[in-house]
C-alpha cells in the first residue's frame, strides 16, 4: 500500500517523499482514511510506531480543504502532549509534513518565556501542539482562543493522565466548541483511559499499531550486587577502569543526582547532573555538554531523563533502582539505539532486593548478576527500608512533571520505524524507548491493548472497551 493510496493530496506526498518514507506504517494504514472520514478515533499506538505521521497528515489535509475563522488569537487543531519535549517534536513533525501547505504551526509550553508565544500566536497559527499548563495560561491571558477548534488531538492520553494532567484537560475540553473531531492516542489502556475516552469521543474508531519486530534488542543488563556505602566508589571503578566516556547514571532523587555528582567530580570524573529542580536553560546546556563530550557522567533522575535523546549512548548505570519498575525499562531504553550496541548495568544493594524481584517479573527473567572482585557484599548487611521520600513515583506527580518534562520515550523506537519503513535521513530528534524496549522484550504494561482490536478498526459503542472484543 502506498501514501497516495491513502487519498493524501499532492503536497502532503511531496513531504513526505521528502521525508524519505516509502510506504505507511500499519497505525497509518489504519488512522489516515478514518481520520480523513473525519471520524473520532481512539487509537492505541507507542510513540515510534509512525503514530504522528498517522494523525498529523489527515489533520494537515483536512485543514488545508477549507479555510479557517478569522476570529482573533484562535486555531483550527490543538495537539495536546504530556511535556514539552514531545510537544516540541511533534510540532517540528506537523511543520515538516506541512510545508507546501499555507498552514501555520507552533508550539507553547512551559519553563520558557510566554511572550515570544503570544507574539506568534498573535500572527496567527492553525495548528498549536501544546502542554496542558502554558495552554491554559495563555486562555487565561486571552492570549488565544480555542473556540473556533475544529481538531482535537491527545497525544499520550495516558501519560498525561498519569502525571496528573486530568483537571486540566477538563479544563480545556470546556473551552472547546462541542462540534468537533477527537483522537485520542494512548500506549496503554487503563479505566482513565476508557473514562476520558466515554466523555470526548463520538462512535470512535478503534485502531492499533501492529507490533514491530524491533530488531533493536542490543541492550545487554546486568546487576553488580554491591553494599548501599560502596556504590559511589564501584562506580567509579567502573568508569575508570573501563574507560567509560560517556555514561548515564541514574539516581532515584535530585538530591541524590546532586550529591553522586559532586562525588564523581571529587573522584575527578566530570558529572552534570540533570533533574526538576534546574532550569530548562540549565538543562539545555547540561545535555548538549553532555552530548558533544564535555562531561563524560550525566546523573538524571528518572523524570528528566525522560526527554532525553543522546545518540550512541553505551552505557546506563542504575545507581540505584527505580521505585516504579516500567521506570527500568524506560531507563535501560536510553542505551542499545539505531543498532549501537548497548549495556545497563545496575549497582544493587540488598535494600533493592524486591525492586529487583520486581523488574524481573516484568521483564519475565532474570537479569545476569556479577560481583565485582573486591566489591563483595558483606553478608552480614541487613536490608534496610528505602525512605519514602526516595521513590522517584513522588516526583512523578508533583515535581518534575510540573515541568512537563519528558518526550518521553521517543527515540530508539522513531530509528527503528524509519529503518522499518525505508525513511532515508535519521532526525537527530525522538524519544519513546520505553515503548520500543517493551515492545522488544514484550513487556506489559499495565492492561496492553494488543491483540484486543480488530486491525483496521471498528466503531465502538458506549461502554464497550477493548477488552470487550
Ligand atoms: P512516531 O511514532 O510518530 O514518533 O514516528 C516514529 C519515527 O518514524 C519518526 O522518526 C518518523 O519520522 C518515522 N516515520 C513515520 N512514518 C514513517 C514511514 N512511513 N516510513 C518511515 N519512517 C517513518
């Protein structure tokens, strides 16, 4: 099946030629005639299945075959995503398969300045890919008005869920006109989901990525079992030993990011630490050091490495154990991308013992453990309770979610649709291998939707979930 099979107009097939993609992947096949029927649709779809491309080029089409209201500060489609992050890369997707249309997009979210938004939204824009939060500031400043939306996208409805987003989208939903297209994207089906899913949409249409036979399972894991006062000083033996040049570390809170970082740099290996508590612009800076070489650790807490997107990443060391186990996966996502060869070890200490126990439930197997000679654990040590406070699943909610953080996940699964699918250029650009390391290791997560729908779809009735198929 090719694009113009789809019914995409000419320009949309330039761009996407442009693109370098050759055919559509099955969340196209299924989302682009249906969403071009104008159709609601609820789609179970990982970031780095084409999810995008699937929703961005109907929306693109659809608009560009009537012309918009010219009431002041409004727009014709709003993209809703969990963080910034995806936001920024799903606008840079909508601005790449939309430029030989005479349509305008943009994108708003928070930890940066409002003005240059309001300044662009002032100018007009058809298409606004936003976080939940800076939107709302901005309605609240009249800054921009969503009456006149004719499209309506969430965008991992379900992460926005999960980091608290509900309020405001009811919110938003409110400020919308009742007349009106909705798609609602998800990785994992939930009740939240099957509620916001009964309330938004209209006779939607189910469909569902296939899954892909990710090729991309180069990620070797490991566990050193090590006592909780000497992992600082294993890893540094690590690094040092191994001759690690560019490693990302993982602590469990921004306290712990700060302290292991200023550890490693006494050590004299240079660390950056990257979490909620810095700035966007700290942020920034720390991951371009990190990228070009200058700082060979980078120390993340699980939240803010949730944006993260570093090629030719080796090494991913867990200092300490995520408190949510699909956290681990996600962690050890960031390593193993487009075909590098990658490993994630863990420092475990017998408080984690049933965090371990955990990931590997959900990993269905076990992870290898090797002692490191000379950092044997001393088997007199009991376990003690990880203080509440250290629990990343905390931060998850209040702290740095608030900031909006996280495109989640996109990467190694973007690299490997592309390969899939015959696109030509790699963007330097992506995130969600929390999708892909799943997909790869066929982990659960939560209720997965796979293999619930009929590919293709069908319309659903009120009250009948996937489950129910
Ligand atoms: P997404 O799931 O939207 O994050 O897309 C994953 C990656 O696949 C992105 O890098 C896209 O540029 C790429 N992509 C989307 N559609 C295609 C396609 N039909 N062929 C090749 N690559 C694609």
């Amino acid at each position: 099946m090719s694009f113009k099979s789809l019914g995409l107009s000419a320009e949309l097939l330039r761009a996407i030629a442009d693109q370098g993609y050759s055919k559509p992947t099955p969340i196209q096949r299924q989302a682009i005639p249906v969403i071009l029927e104008r159709k609601d649709v609820l789609g179970g779809a990982q970031t780095g299945t084409g999810k995008t491309a699937g929703f961005a080029l109907p929306l693109l089409q659809l608009l560009s075959k009537s012309s918009g209201s010219k009431v002041k500060n409004s727009i014709r489609a709003l993209i809703l995503t969990p963080t910034r992050e995806l936001a920024a890369q799903v606008e840079e997707s909508v601005a790449a398969y939309g430029k030989y249309l005479p349509l305008k997009s943009a994108v708003i979210f928070g930890g940066v300045k409002i003005n240059p938004q309001i300044e662009k939204l002032r100018r007009g824009v058809d298409i606004l890919v936003a976080t939940p939060g800076r939107l709302l500031d901005h309605v609240q400043q009249r800054t921009l008005d969503l009456s006149q939306v004719e499209i309506l996208v969430l965008d991992e409805a379900d992460r926005m869920l999960d980091m608290g987003f509900i309020h405001d989208i009811r919110r938003i939903l409110t400020l919308l006109p009742r007349r009106r297209q909705n798609l609602l994207f998800f990785a994992t089906f939930s009740n939240d989901i099957e509620r916001l899913a009964e309330n938004l949409l209209n006779s939607p249409v189910l469909i569902e990525a296939a899954s892909r036979n990710s090729a991309s399972e180069t990620i070797e894991q490991l566990v050193h079992p090590v006592d909780r006062t000497r992992k600082r000083e294993l890893l540094t033996f690590l690094i040092g030993s191994n001759n690690w040049r560019k490693v990302l570390v993982f602590t469990r809170t921004k306290h712990g990011a700060n302290k292991l970082t200023k550890q490693l740099e006494h050590d004299g290996i240079s660390a950056a630490a990257i979490h909620g508590n810095k700035s966007q612009a700290t942020r920034t800076r720390t991951l371009a050091g990190f990228k070009k070489g200058e700082v060979r650790v980078l120390v993340a807490t699980d939240i803010a490495a949730r944006g993260l997107d570093i090629e030719h990443l080796p090494h991913v060391v867990n200092f300490e154990l995520p408190g949510v186990s699909e956290d681990y996966v996600h962690r050890i996502g960031r390593t193993g991308r487009a075909e590098c060869e990658g490993i994630a070890i863990s420092l475990v200490c017998i408080d984690e013992r049933d965090q371990l126990r955990e990931i590997e439930r959900v990993l269905k197997r076990e992870i290898p453990k090797e002692v490191i000679e000379g950092y044997e654990p001393d088997p007199s040590i009991k376990a003690e309770p990880i203080p509440h406070g250290r629990n990343n699943s905390n931060q998850r909610r209040g702290g740095d979610a608030a900031h909006g953080n996280s495109r989640n996940d996109v990467n190694s699964a973007r690299h490997a649709t592309r390969r899939e699918y015959g696109a030509r250029k790699e963007r330097p650009q992506g995130g969600s291998e929390e999708a892909v390391a799943r997909r790869a290791q066929n982990i659960p997560r939560k209720q997965s939707v796979k293999g619930q729908w009929s590919p293709g779809g069908r319309a659903m009735s009120k009250g009948e979930r996937p489950s129910d198929r």
